[in-house]
C-alpha cells in the first residue's frame, strides 16, 4: 500500500471517529460558568462603584 493511500484511510477513518470526550468539555464549560459567577459575585460591586465615579467626573465637567 503507498503512501497516499495510507494517509486517505487515516483521513477517512478520522472523519468517521465520533469518539469525543463530550463530559469534560461540559464540565470544563459548567466549572468556567461557576467561576465567572464567583469573580462577578465579588468584583461587581466595586466595578459599578468605579464606573458610577468614571461617569460622574463625566458628567461633571
């Protein structure tokens, strides 16, 4: 068998593996989510302390 033919059959056998590792992107996407939560929980309220003083020295001028 050539080479070519060996790279087609690892191609064609590539696109047809349907093995993927589906719990753990979600638990990669479930983990990002929680920890976005958590930084938002404990950062929001300076950050709209910050921009209400960023927009007050604004509209003060």
């Amino acid at each position: 068998m050539s080479l070519i033919n060996q790279l087609k059959n690892r191609f064609r056998s590539g696109l047809h593996d349907e093995r993927g590792d589906v719990p753990g992107w979600v638990l990669i996407t479930l983990m990002t989510a929680g920890l976005v939560m958590i930084i938002w929980g404990l950062a929001g309220p300076a950050l709209s302390g910050i921009f209400e003083q960023a927009i007050d020295r604004v509209s003060g001028i």
